[in-house]
C-alpha cells in the first residue's frame, strides 16, 4: 500500500497527495467547490434471528468479543474519546490485538490522547498500521516523525461522521466504552460508577460499523435508560472492572485563564461580539472549554446579566460554568457534545434543557445544513493565523502536529467565526505569512483577536462597518502582524523535509494540507 | 408493470406472487427462515452548500415545497399517521399533485385511514399508482375490490422501517407533518397549537428520503426542541392554517370496553400472566390503546397493586391510564411510538420517564435485537385465528380488507404473545380451520384468550405447565372451536377470486400471503 503518490497544488495553493494510503483523494477544490455525487454507506443487514431471542449480549472477555467480532488482519477499529485522557479501551483493545498476533489494523478513534502513548509499540511492532484521527502529544509527535506505516489522516469531528456516512471510511469493529449498559447493549454515559457526559462521538459508528461491542464497568437491569446507543445497534457487552478514568476528562482546560493577557483577549472578544450586535437576546454561541473560552463566555455572561438578555441556546464542551448559566436563567437550553466535570454530567442527566447532541446534528457538512452554522458567534483557539486568516490548530510553527484538530473547522461555518490568540506564545510570533499547515481557510475566518489588536477579515464589511466607531482596537492584520515582528523577531522556518506524515482533510472530504515529516 | 406474476406456494402453504408490482420478491421461508445477505440503502448525501446559510428553509406552499422537491411522475411519496384519522396532510399532497399533472404516484403512508378516502378518487384518476401501507376502511374497501392499479402492501411498522432501510422502499420525497417546527426543520409533535405526541413513524422516512418537508401549523424560534426531526434532515418547510386535528387521533380507542364479555377476556388475560408467573416485579410489557387492552391493563394495575409490585417499563401506544400507572409509581418507563389523548401528550412532553421511542428501536426485525423481544407479553387483537393458532388481523371472513396490520406482526417477538378475542362476532366464529390472510405464524402465538376458554400453543410447554393448576378455563384450540361452532354454526367460505388485490409481508421482507379480490 502506497502512503502518497502523485502530488498536486490544490485550490488553496497547498501541495498535496491524490493518493493516501491506497484510496484515491479528491485535492481541496475551494471552500464551496466540491459536492458529493456519489451515494452514502451501505452498511451491514444484521437481523435478530442471529441475536439472543433474550436480548443477553453479554460475552465474558473483550478478547471474546473482538474474536466474535471476527477480529482479522488489516481491519479498521474505532474508539471514541469521551473519557478523553482516561480512556483505558484503545490501550486494551490493541494489547489483545498483539496477544492474538493481529497485523496491520487501521484504529480511528474520534480523537487520541497522551494516555494513548502504548499504542506507539503497536505502530512499532505493525499491530497497528497507522491512524486516523484527531492526534494529541506523542502519537502526534511519533507520527511527525514519519515513524508511522500508513499516512495520518486528520479529519475534523464532523469530517469523521462525515467520513463513515459517506462510505469513505469502513469500520469493521466499534469498541465503544460506556459508563452503563445493559445486557443488551443499551448505554449511556451518564449512570453507572464512572459517568463521562455525552455519547456524540458514539453516533456514526454504531450506526455503520459492521460489529459493535459495548464496553462497561456498570451493568445495570434492562432498559437501560438514556440509551445513547441503543442496544439494536450492538453486538456485544463486555463487563470489565475499569474502562475509563473521569478525572482525566478535565486536565488543563475548564478553568478560567488567570494570565492578564489572555483575559484581555476574552474580554475583546465579548466587547467585539457586543460592539458588532451580535451580543442580543435570543443568540446562539458555541462555548468552548479551553481557558480563554471560559473566558470569553465569563465576559459575555456579565454583559448579558447587565442587559438584561438570555441566550437561545449555548453549545458546549459543557462546564460548571455553562450549567450555572443555564441554571440561573441565561440561557434556555445547552446542547451537549462532550461534558467536562461532575455538575455538567449530572446537568446533563438530570436537567431536561441540557441536552447530548450528535456529531452529525452539530457538525456535519454532508447534511441539509447543520447546527454551527446556526450558531451566531464561535470563539476558537489557534496555534498560527496568517495575514490572509488562515488558521493552524494542529501543528506548532516547528512543524510538530501535537494538537487534535477537533471540531475546528466545522465552527467555521458559525456566522461569526473568532479566532482568540496571543500574538506570540515562548517569543514566537503566532501571525505568520503563511501558516504552517492549513486547517482553516481564511475566507471563513471572520475575526482575529490578540491582546494587541483585533483584525477583522476584509471580506466582512458588516463587521468592519458596525465596530468602526467602538473605540476597540482594531487593526489591519499585516499592521497587527508587523508589531508583532518587531517585538520578537523572525523566526527561522522549521526544518521540514517534503516528505508527507499525515493529511488534513477539508470537512467536505477533499484534502486541504499535508503535513509534512520534521527534520531534528 | 405487473401486478403480479409467477405464483408459488410459501413455506406456510400459502400462494403468493413472486414478482409484486413488476419487483421480485421472495416468498416466505419460515419464520427464521431468511437471513439478508445485502447491504442496506445507501441515501443520498446531501450538502450543506445546498442549502440556506442562515438555515431558513421557509417555502411559501406546499406546492412550492413539492415543485423544489422534483415532484414527478413514479415518484414514491410517504407521509405520517401520527395525527391518525385526523391527518389533512395526505390529501392535500395528492390534490396538488393532480393539479399539477403528475400520475403513477406510489404512496408509502405509514398507516392509512377513513379521513383517506378523498385519495380513492386520485387512484381512479391515475394520479397515485398504488399504496403501500397498513390500510384502513375505505382504501382497504377499494383495494379489496381490486380496484387499484397496482397491489397493495402491507408491512408491518417494523417491516416499513425495514423495507426502507434495507433499500427495498425508496422514497423520493417525504411530507412530515410537524405541530411545531422551526424554519430549519427541526420538529416536534408535542409543541404548538395541534399536538399528537411522538414522531416513531418518521424516523426512517427523514433518514432515507432523497427530499423532506416539513409542513407544520406552528413555527417557532430555532432551535425547536425537542426536535424529533433533526433539521439537518430537511430541505423545505412549509407553514400552513392547519396540518391534522388532534381530536381524531383517539376514534374508538381509548376507553375501557364496557362489553361484560370482552372485559371478561381481559381478566383471563391478566390472570392468565399471573399464574404463568409473568407478572412479576420488573416486568415489561406492551399495554395497546383498543378497549380490550386497555381493560387488560386495568386488571394488571390492580393486581400489581394487590402485590405491592411494579413493572420497569411498559410499552405504548400511551393513553391517560398508562399515564396515571407512570405517576403513581407502578412503572420506571412509559416509551412511545403513538400517544392517545391530551393527557398523554403532556406527559410526553414534561415527564422525562415518559419517553419517544422510533420504530427502529422497537419493531425493526433487521436489528441487532428490539425491544418487542424484550416483551414479557404482549396482548394483541386480531379478526380472526385458527386451530394452528394463526392469526389475521387485516381481513374480515367475508375477505375484505379492513384493518390495518399496524406494528401485530412486530408484537409477536415478544416473549409470550397473546390473541384477546370474543370466540365469535355478529354470530361468526373467530376461530377458524384456516385464517383467510395470514399475517402471525401461529408458531409465533403463545395464547389464545376468549370468553369462554383460554388456549395455550402446545409448543409452549413451560406455560401449560405453569398455568395447568390455575383453575383457568385452558381448553384445547380445537376443542373451544368446536364450542363456538356448536353456537354458531360453521360459516359460508367468503367469495374470493383467484385475483391477488396485495400482498401481505413478513417482518424480514418475504410474502406471507396475498389478499384476494373479493366478488360481490
């Protein structure tokens, strides 16, 4: 199997691969330029003559299961991320995988965390050929190394369901990790010993995956109610003493940033946000859970009780303080993809107008519309801009891809889309001519904003009109950008060789960017 | 296209058509008898670039809504029956549709009824082709008949779900009928001026159609939460004066039979599961809305009271009482595919135990398992049975067709599946030597309950033990007949034709049997 062949320079400018992995890609054709022709995934006609009459799936070992599952050579194996950082299943089900001397699997989880780490000896060893999935830390770094079989292959939350819908990526066995089920097989995340929130990562795969064997430390009496997955959809339950550690969910986020210019950055963003008239009653926003998002959302709540105004809806990454928000009336409801900290998981059990949401409800591009879209504003994180706002969020400007690529493309459908950054992060300038590796294009970037001014992209004259007079700072990018120099200096480029290690993938399934291999 | 050709007898000794309206079909196998070795449908993949940035998908008319929707000749069209007999929204598709031209329509409703008979005159007029659906009165009247141009089709709910998501049915465009939906399309059946309770029956339709529309009576704010229909699932939604009338929704359901005999046939029912040992603590079991069932569960509330005892969850079509059972603590669950009464509706709405389930969760037979199977016991109606404990619950014994066959064949996975009937009507007996349409394999029919004797299937071995020392009136199916008989005297076979008017299907997609013309 060839990881790349036959390069081109697509819409973007970008070289990239029309060959990956094997599987012919269409190169990126422009932000709107590629429709779908094809029909969606067909997926496997189970009937319930092969099921227990009894509705007990139960087997007694996830070793059982995956062999049950029929377990082989060169299948592809998905997982999902909600106990994020304490997930103990992917570990698992490639130790079992080893232990039956399984080669060449390909793992898709919705995303890969640093607690992952074991599986690099199973990339070393061939159990596992490559990934493809949202990479965090070493296997990110592994994989910009050029040390992994296949290419990596970064497809946005929503490309992923996307992805599977389509028929573009086959699962042939979903391991889905639950905090309760019943025998058979209905499961949720938010009862059971070790609650994580939500099961939106859980949608596409049970769906279409011909096997799927639920994973569970708490069995509980049929129905198991709410059921996430339903057990129509599964195949197997498995009991095991431990499947995921919550405690490992929060790490590093959910926490208002203390720094004194990321605050002033949030507090930009609102006074943006109200300066543009976008900040009124009724308005839906995407919250995020990172540090200067909690921020933001801290900002625009005080703004909001000061007015006297509710939101329609928030999106989350739920938190403590999203659910106090919707507690004390600021909002009528909370739509729920991936839940950080007890209050939000017991919110989102017990409150009626915190709700779990789907992948393809909130984020996929291959649906009649979809819910970011409908969102009035979303604040994101980037690791690099560049003047023609083009965004990076899964490299570093030294060309290693350490962060997960997330849902950050398909918030770029918001109406407002704002990417909140520092200007420079270890005296690195983070505004760049061009940006490392391309994940968001720049024509649906519609504001930048730093501690040291705000640019909004020429393209939004309605923005640039209805803030002219606000008194914020705002600022040309290439203006923003040559301060920013002056401060810090140039950077070298990083030391990269034209080898691909990994693509990224537009949210219509085209391939934007390649990432390329890091020379030491 | 022919109606049928090519005649076979079935593995139930039945004759049925192998080629149904120029589509092969394959005939019955027996009940486990036919495994699919296909993939499922594989639905059009839409864009979101197709559609409207802002996410309003407002169109003035329905006409227009059909015209943007490609509206032509042959094309499949479905439509819901939440609102039952009181839907406006079947006719009106198919009057715009004559008006606009268009012939040799295929109508997929999920269940057609009396308020449908205005569509008799589109079929005499070549506008719609045939139906395909669970038929009530006057179009089953009309197809009896063989009055329509092509066969008749009746599937069980389960069996539609199914059929459309196996790639049997494809639909081509959707009407779903929303009481209140936003201008996305995100919809419910619990909001707004006219509701009608849960949205089971739209599930597979929004899913697999290449075009939906939601024609509503009140639109309001997005997001429209709960949104049974995700608007990520629509292309047009349409705002009309009035879309169905709830009040029609309880015709002839609904209350208590006061009927000494038929309430005595509940009473035999409950007692019967209480001495088979069914009734028990943490039972589950599907409670129906006609009059004998709902006397049924009269007797099991009282005698669940008597033992101090509840069930975990009980299945509906809910109703008032199965409200009142929910409230006062004697189930954990109500789940809802069809809700009866005003009283049910707001429970469905505000009570978070009280919970919408879709047809795939409950009746798919291409499922991993569902949860009929789940069933403790089920008790059915039926219009006639027979001495093999064969059912029928479409045809009277003079042959037409009058009933719909609704989710009866799906209730028969359930663990004991019982048929309440009075032993004769109007002076005919109910039990026969040989139903005129099959629809359960009697191997799939534990019990049979009338006033004057209870039979129980001599494969269930377990429940003739259990119950042999209960001083319940058991009694030979043949036996009881021969009683009935002595009463009544054996009826004139009905005057039917070779002709086939449709063709009744099994839960997998094989013909069970087909209906014949009735000759006046």
């Amino acid at each position: 199997m060839k990881k790349a062949d036959k390069f081109v320079k697509n819409a973007a400018g970008r070289t990239v691969p029309t060959l990956v992995n094997g599987e012919k890609v269409v190169p990126f054709k422009g932000v709107n330029g590629y429709k779908p022709k094809h029909r969606g995934a067909a997926p496997r006609v189970p009937t319930c003559i092969d099921y227990p009459k009894d509705g007990n799936k139960l087997v007694k070992t996830l070793k059982d299961a995956l062999q049950k599952s029929g377990l082989k050579d060169g299948m592809t194996i998905s997982t999902h991320h909600h106990y994020r950082n304490g997930d103990y299943i992917a570990n698992l089900v490639f130790d079992i995988a080893a232990e039956l001397g399984v080669k060449d699997l390909r793992w898709v989880p919705s995303a890969a965390f640093p607690c992952h780490a074991p599986i690099i000896k199973h990339l070393d060893s061939g159990v596992v050929h490559h990934i493809e999935g949202s990479l965090n830390g070493p296997l990110g770094d592994y994989c910009s190394h050029g040390k992994m079989k296949g290419l990596g292959y970064l497809r946005s939350h929503g490309g992923r369901y996307r992805a599977i819908a389509d028929g573009e990526m086959h699962i042939d066995i979903a391991v889905m990790c639950a905090s309760a089920s019943d025998m058979m097989g209905n499961a949720n995340g938010v009862n059971g010993k070790h609650p994580f929130g939500p099961m939106a990562f859980t949608k596409a795969d049970v769906k279409y995956a011909d096997r799927t064997i639920v994973v569970t430390d708490t069995l509980v009496d049929f129905p198991c109610y709410p059921w996430e997955i339903m057990g129509n959809d599964v195949d197997f339950v498995v009991v095991l003493d431990e499947v995921g550690d919550p405690e490992q969910i929060v790490s590093g986020t959910t926490r208002i940033t203390k720094s004194p210019d990321r605050l002033l950055i949030a507090e930009n963003c609102a006074k943006f946000i109200d300066a543009a008239g976008i900040l009124k009653d009724g308005m839906n926003f995407q919250a995020g859970a990172g540090g200067t998002s909690l921020a933001f959302v801290h900002f625009v709540k005080k703004m909001m009780q000061e007015k006297g105004i509710k939101a329609r809806s928030m999106v989350g990454g739920s938190t403590k303080f999203l659910v106090d928000m919707l507690e004390e009336g600021l909002t009528d409801y909370i739509f729920d993809g991936q839940t950080f900290g007890l209050e939000a998981i017991s919110s989102l059990r017990d409150n009626p107008n915190h709700i779990p949401i789907g992948i393809f409800d909130i984020y996929d591009f291959h649906a009649k519309g979809n819910l970011a879209q409908m969102m009035d504003v979303i604040v994101l994180g980037s690791t690099e801009v560049d003047v023609k706002f083009n965004a990076n969020c899964v490299t570093h400007s030294d060309g290693r891809m350490l962060h997960g690529i997330g849902g950050f493309q398909n918030c770029l459908l918001a109406k407002c889309t704002m990417i909140a950054v520092p200007s420079f992060r270890d005296r690195i300038p983070v505004i760049k001519d061009e940006v490392t590796t391309l994940v968001a294009p720049g024509e649906l970037v519609d504001v930048i904003v730093t501690e040291r001014g705000i640019a909004i992209n020429p393209q939004r004259k309605d923005l640039i009109e209805a803030t002219q007079d606000s008194g914020l700072p705002i600022k040309d990018i290439k203006e923003l950008k040559a301060e920013v120099d002056e401060i810090c200096g140039i950077p070298e480029k990083p030391k990269l060789s034209d080898e691909p290690v990994a693509v990224v993938e537009w949210v219509d399934g085209t391939i934007l960017d390649m990432i390329r291999k890091v020379e030491d």
